[in-house]
C-alpha cells in the first residue's frame, strides 16, 4: 500500500521546510541544505557538550556562614585586629551621636512650635553648636522674611543668643560659620534703625528695656568686628557674607 504522506515529504526535501526568522519575526521557507546542516551538527555538539561536563570539577555549594570555621583574633595580623576594632568602635559612636542628635532636634522643633524665644533659650541651655546649626537656618529665615515666626523673635532673645554666634564663628567648619553669619547679618539688619540711632545718640532711645536691648546688641555685634574682619579675608560663601556684615558694622 502506498504512504498517502510520501509525495509531501518529497516536495518538502526538494522545496525546503518552514522555519521561524527571529530576526523577520515571522515563518520562512528554509533551504533544504540548511536542514541537513543543522543535522549534521547536532551530534557533534552533543559530544562536546558531554566532554565539556566530564572535564568540569564539581561545583561545591557548601559555602554558608555555619559551615565556615569561625575566625579568631589570633588568626588576624595585629594590625588587622586593631583596625576592626577601630571600625567596629566608631560605628557605634557614630550611631550614639547620630541617635542624639536626633533627639535633640525633635525638642528644638517642640520649642520652634511653641514659641522662637523658647527654641532660643533652648539651644543656649543645651550649649551644642551642632543642634545649634541645624535650626539656626529657620531662625535667620524668619527674621529675614520677617515671617509670622520671625516676627517672634524678641531683641532681649537675640542678645542672649548672641555669645553663642560669636563662638560659633570660631568653628573649624565652614557650614557652623555660614549659619552664624547669616544669622547675625539678619539680627543687623531686622533691628537696622534702633542700632543705627544708638550708635549716633546713645540717649535716643524708646523706653529703659528697649535701651538695654538693643545697647547690648550693639555691644556685642561691634565686639566681633575683629573676628568678622579676619573672615572677610577668606575664600567663598564665608567671605563674602563677612564682607557684607563688616561693610555694615563701619556704618554703624
């Protein structure tokens, strides 16, 4: 009996066979050599393949942290143990200071919300310049934006506040002395009038708490006419805005 399939199967040897093109992303007619080629192939890539895998060492996947040895100081060279330590310390202090420092800004944000002459006598109790520096930006934006809050900030708070700016611009970092700048050029120029009338009739004042604020203020401002001239004398931010509050204080 006759294979009703045999007269395909010899038009598709004399004609080809469909292939999938990835790269037309559609069917193709395939070249029958093509075909025999693959088939060719085939057999001796399998035999590769098993060579390849005969000749792999076993992979050892017995890598857990149970199942290594555990290491002791004695094993380290000194240097090494030291440096661990080193590190292993600082990490912890680090997260120590980070820890409070954090704390220390959720209180200066209660007080900021109660009133500014709280988070003012705040920062002056807790005596740290680095939850100083973090709130003094609010402080001299207020003042200079004269904002519902700025508008808070009393002259008798500022003149208390002020030794702890003028420490501050001794800092060996340069973003501690921005901050003071700007918070001293705002006190300048937030209380402009009353420090220039003083400076030009002491007795020209308006009532007795006013006269001792705002004369402390100027005392203290022109106390720092020294450190503000040395800080002209430097590159940058800190220069520049030392420059603006010593053109200033010869005004006064």
């Amino acid at each position: 009996m006759a294979d009703p399939n045999a007269k395909d199967r010899k038009t598709n040897e004399q004609h080809g066979f469909i292939k999938w093109d990835m790269k037309k992303k559609k069917y193709v007619m395939a070249d029958p050599q093509e075909d025999e080629i693959l088939r060719q192939q085939q057999p001796q890539q399998h035999k590769l393949k098993q060579k390849e895998n005969a000749e792999r060492p076993e992979w050892n996947n017995d890598f857990s942290p149970e199942s290594q040895p555990p290491v002791n100081d004695s094993d380290l060279p000194d240097g090494n143990v030291d440096d661990v330590t080193q590190i292993t310390s600082g990490h912890k202090k680090m997260t120590v200071i980070l820890g409070n420092r954090l704390i220390q800004a959720k209180a200066a944000h209660t007080f900021w919300r109660k009133s500014p002459n709280s988070l003012i006598s705040y920062l002056i109790r807790t005596n740290d310049d680095a939850t100083t520096v973090d709130v003094l930006p609010f402080l001299s934006s207020g003042i200079k934006n004269k904002t519902e809050k700025g508008k808070q900030v009393t002259m008798g708070a500022c003149l208390d506040f002020l030794p702890v700016l003028q420490r501050i611009l001794d800092s060996k970092y340069e973003d501690y002395i921005v901050a003071s700048l700007d918070m001293i050029l705002g006190i300048l120029r937030n209380w402009w009038q009353e420090l220039v009338a003083l400076g030009q009739n002491p007795l020209n004042s308006r009532g007795l708490q006013c006269s001792r604020s705002t004369s402390g203020i100027y005392t203290s401002i022109v106390s720092m006419t020294d450190d503000i001239n040395k800080l002209r004398k430097r590159d940058g931010k800190i220069g520049s805005k030392a420059k603006v509050i010593g053109d200033l204080l010869q005004k006064l």
